[in-house]
C-alpha cells in the first residue's frame, strides 16, 4: 500500500505530531492496519526519522493522535500518613530522596523548586559527611538546580534534624539558608533556631 505522494507535511504538523505522540499513550497492540500504519508515523516521527508523509496523512495522524488517552503522569509513592509537597510556606525545608539532599523553597512565582545539594567538589554530600575536615577551612556546598523534583518529593522525605546536623557541622552553616553556624556546638544548640522548621523533628 503506497500514499499518493501530494505533498509532504510541513513543519508545524511535525513538531505538533511529536508533541502529541509524547503525550499520548500509544496502543501496544494496533486495532487495525490503519491503526498500524499510524503507530508506525508517528513512532518514525518520535524516532527523527525522515518517513515519507503526505500533507493528508499527516492531518489524519494529528487527529487520531487526539483521541488517544493521555500517559499517566508517573506515580510518586506516598507512605500513609504523608502527601506530595503543595506549595505551600510550610513545606519548604530540606529533604532526604535515596543519597540526594534537596532544599525545597518556594520561588517568586509562588512555586516550589528544589536544589540539589552537593559537596564543593561535586559529590553527594552524604557521601562525603564522615570524612575529615580542617576546621578552620571548611568544605562549602554547592545547589544544582533539580527541576521537577519539588512535585516528586513527600512530607515523608523531610529530612531528620538528626540527620542534618552531621552535614550541618561539617559546613559550617545551615543547609536551609546557608547561614554560617560556626562551632559543633552551635549546631548542636540549632534546636532554637529559625530553621528548626524546615527539618523533621
Ligand atoms: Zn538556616
């Protein structure tokens, strides 16, 4: 089955085609040939491939491409008695993903973005935590932005202060506001401080 070459789809109706194969959830198994030849479109388009398509075909690919469903977004799992970050003043804080440090605050936009935190020299910070520091020339942290990361994140994540002091102490300074805390015992007293919130207790 060879399409009449008419003419070929033009620019916009690839780009619109890729974006929407993105979104939508392909069937596995086609329904029909016509069905077939679509899946095979617009995987080639997906794909970057310069597959031959007519002006036509193109706009019928744009159509059943529409009634597709829509993926699923990627479930984050949410332990009982937890919840996905809102966006709100009281979710910011600092927050513990596997070996990865996030500081969540909200932006000037309102929204919640999260940096990652890394030693100075580009390590997880929990990788480094235990080894020797010179006191007097502490390591600094580095925040590398992790876009998306704020929605995929749980109040479960918070990170103990517990937890923080050990980074905390051999910094310097508060993971939430980087404030320079100085001496061990500071940090051991940071129980007071205006962070105190922005951990787990
Ligand atoms: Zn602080």
């Amino acid at each position: 089955m060879t399409a009449r070459w008419v003419r070929g789809a033009t620019g916009p109706q690839r780009i619109r085609i890729r974006r929407t194969a993105c979104e939508r959830q392909l069937p596995e198994v086609p329904a029909s040939e016509a069905e077939a030849r679509m899946i095979q479109l617009a995987l080639a388009v997906l794909g970057d491939e310069l597959v031959p398509m007519g002006l036509s075909e193109a706009s019928a690919l744009i159509d059943w491409l529409d009634g597709l469903d829509r993926k699923a977004a990627a479930v984050v799992p949410v332990p009982d008695g937890a919840r996905l970050l809102e966006g709100t003043e009281q979710d910011q804080g600092v927050y513990r993903r596997g070996r990865d440090i996030y500081v969540v605050k909200l932006g000037p936009s309102g929204n919640l973005y999260a940096k990652r935190l890394l030693d100075e020299n580009g390590d997880r910070v929990l990788d480094v935590v235990g080894e020797p520091v010179d006191p007097d020339d502490r390591p600094r942290f580095i925040r590398e932005s992790a876009p998306g990361m704020a929605k995929r994140l749980t109040t479960a994540d918070r990170l103990s202060l517990e937890d923080a002091r050990q980074l905390m102490t051999r910094y310097g300074r508060c993971l939430y506001c980087s404030h320079k805390i100085g001496a061990a015992a500071s940090v051991a007293r940071m129980t007071g401080s205006v962070c105190k919130d922005r951990f787990a207790a």
